[in-house]
C-alpha cells in the first residue's frame, strides 16, 4: 500500500501512535508541527490536534509524550466480535466466533505460536478450539492457563481466593482435579485450616465430604500418622467417604505444564533386564501430565543406503512398578521421527523397548510435553493416531518418503502442499507401465480414511490405476480401483477408516504406452 502526501517522517510518528496511542515528545523535534496535523486528519485522527501543544513546550518538555492508550483500548475492544476485518473463526464447542489473527497473535501466546506458520492454523480461515468446557471460574484459570493468558490467570486466582466460601463447590472443583498438583501432606493441611476457619458454617457432613477430597493413599506412613492424630475417627469416615466416589487404586496428581519439553528436565538412561533386554528410560523430575512423544529412530537424514527400520513399544509408569502400555508399534516397520500420541495421562518414568530384530536398539527422545497447539489435529483410537482432514501424513514434514518408484529429478517428490505454478511438470513421481509401483512408506502408522493424489502427464493424459495398502509391505489390501474409467487430475479416495500404517502402494494399471506421473 503507497501512500502519498506525507513526509516519511511524519509518518513514522503517525505510525507508532497507531500501534502504541502515543507521541513522544522527543520524536516532534525537527518536525513540521503543522504538517503532523494535517496529516493527522488526513488518517482520521482529530484528538492529536487537541493534545498536541505549541512548539516551545515541546522543546521545555521534550521527555513528556501524548498518550491517547484508552482510545487504543477502545478502538481495540470494538472488534470484538465484529465481522469488520476478521479473517478467523474460531470454533468453540460447535459456536463460531469471528476474531482478528493480529490481535488473538498479540495478546495471546497460544494463538501467536498457532499463527506463526508451522502449523496448519496457520493458514485456515476456520480454527477449532477444543478442551474449552465450561464457565466455571476454575475452569477459567484452566483456560488462561492453557492458552498462556499469564495475567489473566494471576488474577482469576487472586479473585478465587476470595470467592471459595462454605455455599460453592469451587474448593471442592479444586481439590479432586489431577493437575492440583503439591504434596498431599500439604493439601490436607490446608484443608484443615479452612475447616477450622469456617467451622461456624459447616455441618459434619459438608466437612466429611470437604476432608475425602484428600487423597490419602498418597501419603507415606509417617504423614498419615498426623492425619489419623489430626482427625481421630473422622478420618476413616472420610476414606470411606472417598472410597464410595472413587477406584481402589489412588488418581495421581500431576504438573501440568503446557507444551514445556520435559526432556530437558528429565534424566535418560538405558537400562537393561532378562524381560526387556535393552531399552531406553526417561524419569521425570516429578508427576507430569503428558500426552505427547517424539523420539528418533536412526539415521533422520536418509544417509543409509538400504534404509533401517524399527519396531518397538512404549510404556509409562508412576513408581516403576506397574507399567502401562501406551504405544504398541511392535509389528510395524517404523522409520525417522515418530510424533506419538496418547491419552493425557500422569507419569514418571517413561520406557521405550525395541521388539523383534531391533529389540536391542536405542532410541533419542526429542520432546515429551502435554501438547495443546496441536492436539485439536490428532484424535486417538485403540493406541493409533487418526488425524484429521487439514494432517497430511504423507508430507515431508511428517517424515513419509518414496521407497519404490522413479522421479524426474534427483530425489523422489512427496510434496506438504502442492502450489500451482508454470513448472508444475518439472517434478513428478512415476513407474514404468507393466513394472513396478509406487510405493509410500509414512514413518509411522496412522488409521486414515482418505487420501488425495495429482496425476498428470505432457499432454494431460487420462488414466487407469489401483491403490492398495499394507501394514508390513508383504500383505497387501486394495481399497482403491480406478482401472475401469480412466480419469485425470486430481483424485480424492474415500474409504472405511482401517489402520493402514505406513505403506500407501500406488500400484498403477495404466494405459499402454504411458507412464504416469503422481504427486499428493
């Protein structure tokens, strides 16, 4: 945008007014005083005119500045919600809500990093928000908490503070979520000073049920011994009470930090037994809520001639006792980078075993966090990832590539987002008629129900094809034949959503004569 009939510097204050709501002093000097009012109604803003003062009080003031920040403030809050100028929506439990990238990115750590263009938000026009519920004040602070809203947090706790009275359930809301995370020892404490505080308005029940909310099988023996000292016989009434509202096996409180690598807080060893031989372990400095995974498998950078693949699983566990099972990728051949996710659960130690002809492997664990800025991009189902329609699993940027299959240039293409340009022709992934396919292997395995590929060819040719996919590159399913009408351009294949895993054959009945050339 050029905009004409005003001195660059005059602008540059007109500038930094737009985006702050203040004029410095200092910044006037050497200025044409009369010009920075015309311009200044030229752009619509008549309150400089009237704070503006004459130019010998510049000089006398020159540290001293205009601030107009409430007109920023107001101008700001008038786009809430307004259709002017947005370009997102954001869709909340099925509600859609029209917002404005600039201002959600700055005022916002969540959406900044959502916007920044290495995700797929960042280029949708519609955004789901999901783990969203409710209009409780903790579920509030949940909220801030989640999307970084820092501020915002520290003064929904400040006002909590004043509103947990004997009437609410809010203390209640507190004590039996996971992520109240401190020593137990700690919470029981504090429970009994607010009992005692407030025991002119409590009846024996309402305080029975306020004490089960502790979790006492997380105490040691010494710290139960002050609970029994403390409570007497209203300490069974309320591990009975507790016991009729919960599991036998006690629910961990955990930390739960948003999208922090607990790698680097972490300890990693490999450890060695007659059960599981070698495998690589993970101890977090504490209880964490996690539901996210990567770890390397090998060489990354494709440097091997004959690529190597691995299989393996990974269990978590809280004392090292009892070990849970979280991914079971033992019969798959897995390869590069493995994004995993799981169920958000609490854990301490995280165990990571390779199985078959790589059981004695070791693996690099790259990030271990609870992921909030893509977890509306994933959904889990009985231990796989079934992603959603914007995750294109099949992408460089996931880590798939081409293990069978000729190209027009030196490396096989997979493309993370196909652009349409003159040289569209210049690269393109093909097989001889009658020889071979194509083959895709996805570093991990997902359960998919569609997929999208591009043919074309010098003259647009049209073609017959199949599509088949394996779990193990030996076992073969079709779920695609196309050998009957031959088509052209871009196809889209629908089928019933199947753990497909890692392999996509594009085996290509084609028509004599022509070879054809693939790209999704």
């Amino acid at each position: 945008m050029t905009i004409n009939d005003i001195p660059g510097n005059t602008f540059r204050i007109l500038h930094e007014y737009i985006y702050t709501g203040r004029i410095r002093y200092s910044a006037l000097e050497g200025t044409d005083v009369s010009e920075l009012l015309r311009a200044s109604d030229l752009l619509g803003f008549p309150n400089i005119k009237y704070s503006l003062p004459q130019v010998e009080n510049i000089k006398k003031n020159s540290k001293m500045e205009i601030n107009h920040a409430e007109f920023l403030i107001k101008d700001i809050s008038n786009l809430y919600l307004s259709i002017e100028f947005s370009d997102v929506l954001l869709e909340v439990e099925g509600e859609k809500i029209n917002a404005h990238r600039v201002v959600l990115a700055a005022r916002c750590e969540y959406f900044r990093r959502a916007f920044s263009g290495f995700l797929v938000e960042a280029n949708q026009s519609v955004m789901t928000i999901n783990e969203v519920p409710g209009n409780a004040v903790f579920e509030l602070i949940r909220i801030a908490d989640l999307l970084l809203i820092l501020e915002l947090k520290y003064t929904l706790c400040v006002y909590l503070e004043t509103v947990i009275e004997v009437c609410n359930d809010a203390l209640l809301e507190i004590l039996n979520s996971d992520s109240f995370y401190a020593n137990e020892l700690v919470i029981f404490r504090a429970v009994c000073r607010w009992i005692k505080k407030n025991q002119n308005n409590l009846d024996p029940e309402t305080k029975i049920q306020i004490l089960s909310a502790v979790r006492y099988p997380l105490m040691n023996n010494e710290e139960l011994s002050e609970a029994r000292n403390t409570l007497g016989s209203k300490l069974a009434d309320a591990v009975q009470c507790r016991n009729k509202s919960s599991s036998d096996k006690p629910k961990f409180r955990g930390q739960l930090n948003n999208n922090l690598n607990l790698v680097e807080l972490s300890q990693i060893f490999t450890d060695t037994n007659e059960i599981n031989g070698s495998a690589t372990v993970m101890e977090l400095n504490t209880l964490s809520f996690i539901n996210y995974i990567e770890i390397i498998l090998g060489d990354v950078n494709g440097s091997d001639i004959k690529p190597k693949f691995y299989s393996y699983y990974i269990e978590v566990s809280i004392d090292e006792s009892e070990w849970t099972l979280v991914i079971d990728h033992s019969n798959y051949n897995c390869r590069s980078i493995q994004q995993l996710w799981i169920e958000p659960q609490v854990v301490r130690y995280i165990r990571i075993v390779g199985a078959n002809s790589t059981a004695n492997a070791s693996f690099v664990i790259l990030n271990v966090n609870y992921n909030t800025t893509g977890m509306e991009m994933v959904k889990i189902k009985n231990g796989l990832v079934v992603p959603n329609d914007n995750f294109n699993v099949a992408s460089k940027s996931n880590y798939a590539t081409v293990i069978e299959g000729e190209n027009s240039v030196n490396n096989r293409s997979l493309l993370d987002k196909y652009i349409e340009n003159p040289h569209r022709h210049a690269k393109y992934t093909f097989h001889r008629l009658g020889t071979g396919s194509i083959v895709v292997h996805l570093a991990q395995p997902y359960i998919l129900s569609s997929m999208r590929l591009l043919l074309w060819g010098e003259n647009d040719q049209s073609y017959g094809y199949t599509v088949e996919v394996s779990l193990d590159n030996e076992e073969w399913a079709k779920i695609a034949d196309r050998t009957e009408k031959l088509t052209r351009s871009w196809q889209l294949l629908e089928f019933d959503s199947t753990p497909m895993h890692m392999k996509h054959a594009l085996a290509l009945a084609l028509q004599p004569e022509n070879d054809t050339k693939l790209r999704y």
